[in-house]
C-alpha cells in the first residue's frame, strides 16, 4: 500500500535521524507510526504543504503516489479543504485526523467540521474525541491511540523531603495547572515543581507572577522544551502531576500521551480525571484533588512501584509503535478497500 501523510511544512523538519517535529501530534501520529508501516512493507511519504503559492500543485502532484493519504493537523483549512476534494476526485483514500476539539472553541469551527466531514474517514485520539466528532459532524470516527515514545525508565519512588514534581506539556494545558496550585500551595506539602513548556513571553510572564505568589513551601522552575529536557526531567523526578482544565472540551478531548510517555518513564502520576486517563486509574492517582493525590502517594510508598511496574506491562503492549501501526494499517487498508469497490 502507498501511503501519504500531509501536514503543514512550516512544522516538519528533516533531520540525518529522520523526520523531526515540536507538534506532539505529527511525532505519535505521523512520524513514529510511518516507520512502523515501512516496517510492514509499505511505501510511505510525508508531503509538507505551504499555504504560499505553488503548495497547493505540489501536494496534488505528490498525491499522484499515494492510494491513501492521512490528514494530519492542517492550519489552512481552505487548503485542506481543497486537498481532500482533490484526492476524492483521483479516487485516493482520504482520512482526516482529528488531533483537538477546535468545534466549539475556533471561530472557524462550523467550517472546520464540514472539512472533517469530507474525509473517507475520520481517526482520533480519545473516545471523547470520536464522540465530539459524531455529535458536530453525524459521522463515526476510529479511535487510535498515540504510541509511548521515550526509553523505558525502571520504576522509581525514593522522595527526600522536599517531593520533587514535574509538569509538561504544552502551554494551552497550563490553565489546569494554574487552577490546581492553589490547592497545592494550601496542602503545605513542600515540593519543587519543574515546568518543561515552550517559553513563549506569555509563559515566562506567568512563571515569574505565579513563583512570586507562592508560598516557601514551593518552588517553580522552568525548563525550556525539548524532548531532551523532558526525558532528564522525568529521570530526575519523583513523581508527574498532570491538572486539566476539565471546562474545556478541548482539554477533555486529549488523548493519554503524558500518562503514558511519564509512567512509562518509570514515574508515578497524579492526574485529573481526564476521560482518556480512566483506564490508568488502577496505577495512577486520578482524581479530582491533585493536592490529596499527592498525599496519597506520599503516605503509600509501598504501593507506587508496584503499580508503575503494572501500568508499563499494559503500556507495552497496547501503546507500544508496533501495535499502533498494526491498527493505523487495519484502518487504511479499509479505506482503500471502500475506494476500490
């Protein structure tokens, strides 16, 4: 099978290790289940689309080898548009991606559903997710779970006094935060709190008034993002504290890539009940009080590795690439099926 993912090129990067990106979505859904396809025998190519003139000719003219094509996060939806009716019209598989819930919250949203709706069919992240899609658009959506990334880290619980805590992410997830370190800060469990985000002016302004505000028994340290400095924040944690803004169905639609990419580190997680965190809730801490899971963990020790170890044998063998790649194939060789009947 010839296989095409399109995403905008202003966020893909060829690397001498392959094909690189900051969005979370074009790493777990692009780039990382590509080369598990390529493994299966399938011919695979990334086609980067500029809005500028002359990208629109190119993507239809590197459509001509592909049956299926993928639409990954697109941020000219005219362009999108105008892509998935070409690859209709040349009879060419076409399944849109749906990575966040822009529905509601996007001024374009109206017209954001009638472009998800072109597609053949529709994947996602999150059963949240595939039921946001069924409610705007009448249409049914796969759901396909991002693969773990990062190495696998042994499980760890080995606090001092001061707990040390890490949060990442990206920085539209940091109004979760922000809403839960109040109740944090009134816990007085003291905590050093690593904050591995992009440092745009706006989160370096809400790093230096939110430190300010808290009190001694928390310090807030922010580290720039990369993959790097997420992977040695991690090693050098104790434990990942995950709030959701849970007004949001934009943070409600998110898939468990965090959950997963921190206890397969080997690091207990204290988590909102974000949907997609659910099936954790028999190894991490989710619930509605990130302060009490905090204390839960600190006055269980003798649980928390066990149930790391736990999560990372069902991480491996649901999450795992190889497995994630097998249900990317089910879902396009039965698009391309549908194409050829």
């Amino acid at each position: 099978m010839r296989i095409a993912w399109i995403v905008s090129a202003q966020f893909l990067q060829s690397t001498p290790g392959g094909l690189y990106s900051r969005i979370a979505s074009y790493r777990y859904r692009m780039i990382i289940p590509a080369v598990e396809l390529k493994k299966r025998g399938h011919q695979v190519i990334a086609i980067g689309v500029s809005s500028a003139a002359g990208g629109y000719e190119y993507a239809v003219q590197q459509l001509q080898h592909a049956d299926v094509v993928v639409f990954g996060k697109m941020w000219d939806l005219a362009l999108q548009a105008r892509l998935l009716d070409a690859a209709r019209k040349a009879n060419i598989g076409a399944v849109v991606d749906v990575c966040d819930d822009y529905f509601a919250e996007n001024p374009a949203g109206q017209f954001y559903a009638s472009v998800v709706a072109r597609g053949d069919a529709i994947s996602v992240a999150s059963r949240f997710l595939a039921a946001r899609v069924a409610a705007v658009t009448g249409r049914s959506a796969s759901v396909i779970v991002d693969p773990c990334d990062g190495a696998l880290g042994a499980p760890k619980w080995a606090p001092g006094a001061r707990l040390e805590a890490v949060w990442f992410g990206a920085e539209s997830n940091l109004i979760g935060l922000d809403k839960a370190l109040g109740g944090i800060a009134a816990s007085g469990i003291a905590l050093r709190l690593v904050l591995v985000t992009a440092g745009t002016p706006e989160v370096l302004e809400w790093v230096r008034k939110t430190s300010a505000a808290l009190p001694a028994s928390i310090r807030l340290e922010f580290r720039e993002w990369s993959l790097e400095a997420t992977a040695q924040a991690l090693r050098e944690c104790d434990i990942v504290v995950l709030p959701i803004d849970l007004e949001r169905n934009f943070s409600l639609s998110k898939g468990p890539n965090r959950m997963v990419e921190a206890l397969w580190a080997g690091r207990f997680v204290v988590a909102h009940p974000l949907p997609a965190y659910e099936e954790f809730g028999e190894w991490a801490w989710v619930g509605g009080d990130i302060a009490a899971g905090l204390d839960w963990a600190i006055t269980h020790p003798a649980e928390i590795v066990g149930r790391i170890a736990r999560a990372q044998d069902y991480i491996g063998a649901r999450f795992s690439a190889k497995s994630v790649a097998e249900a990317w194939d089910n879902l396009l060789t039965d698009v391309l099926a549908a194409c050829r009947t």
